[in-house]
C-alpha cells in the first residue's frame, strides 16, 4: 500500500510565506508552528478554493522547517480536535527548498502502543520508538505530495545543499483510500 503521493495537475501554484517560527532550529533539527488561516488566505486563496471545490474543509495548517539531516521522531499526527489514535489524517504538503528528504512509514510491533508527549504546539502526539516498530513504505518527498499523516512516519532530511528544508501542511480528516479515489486526477 502506498502512503504517499506527488501532487500534479494542480489549479493553482501554491505561494510560500513567511511564517513566525518559536525559535531558530538548531542544526540536525526542525521546528514547527501553526499558520494563521489568515496567511493562507492572504496568500493561496485558489489554494483554499480548491479543496472546497473538492468538498474537503481544512482543519489546521502547520508550517515545517528542518535543518539539513534533521530527523523526525517516529509519530502519528494528530490535531487538538482529535484523539491520539485517528487513522484518518489526510496531509496535503507543499514542499519547497527539499533534495534528498525521504519519508518513512511504519507498523509497530504486536503489544507496542507508543507513548504520548507534547510538541511545541501544545498538541498531545503519539510517539514510538524504532526497535518497537518495522518499516512499511517510504518515498522521496522533495515535491508537493498528498500523504496519510494517520500512519506512523518520520522525515529524513538529507544535506539537502546546505538549506533548510520548508513544508506547508494542510491536515483534513478524510479515508485514505477515498481520498485516492477523489482525487486521482491531481495524483502521481
């Protein structure tokens, strides 16, 4: 099963922005903030006009910025507005500034259930660690994707030319298998 794809196709050209980060990452780190619905609508309205199109309502976005090699904890996303365990995350990304990132998606082992801790949002998540965990798929992710944030994953920034790697992300709740039916026009 695949767990990740480049989106292609699109209506829109997606603008990136500034968005205030809580400090600067150190090297062989990222950090993470939420983007004001504001800036979004400011910047990508065609964005935003899409996926109502689409009939999806976006319910948080979240700005990434890693460092070259910066690994991610093992997690499964979530939103303050759901449990720790929804399978349902849908993540649209808009990547820019990436060359050599790889995600990769994990099962755990049988009787392992993670642990839960808190990230610099004030948002509860659900961690795990790899000895209890196998991997199950990984892709580059360097372009603009669609992937299942209701999956244990992790990002894997490479040297990535000396520059920090930039993410948009857009968290709705919708079935993965559906939302690959819905939209495998804009899929690669």
């Amino acid at each position: 099963m695949r767990y990740h794809y480049k989106l292609k196709n699109l209506p829109f050209e997606f603008k990136p922005f500034e968005v205030e980060i809580p400090f600067v990452p150190p090297p062989g780190s990222a950090v993470e903030n939420k983007i004001p619905a504001s800036k979004t609508e400011e910047f990508n309205p065609e964005f935003l006009q899409w996926v109502h199109d689409n009939g999806i309502i976006i319910n948080e976005g979240r700005y990434f910025e890693s460092t070259p090699t910066a690994v991610y904890d093992l997690h499964r996303d979530t939103t303050s507005l759901l449990n720790l365990d929804n399978p349902q995350i849908l993540k649209f990304n808009f990547i820019f500034d990436s060359h050599g990132s790889e995600m990769k998606w994990y099962s755990t082992n049988e009787g392992y259930n993670g642990y839960v801790y808190t990230n610099t949002n004030n948002v509860r998540i659900r961690g795990y660690k790899v000895d209890e965990c196998k991997e199950i798929y990984s892709a580059q992710t360097n372009e603009h994707c669609m992937i299942t944030g209701g999956v244990i994953h992790t990002l894997l920034n490479s040297e990535n030319n000396g520059v920090n790697r930039r993410c948009y992300s857009y968290l709705t709740y919708l079935p993965w298998d559906t939302a690959v039916k819905q939209f495998s026009y804009f899929l690669e």
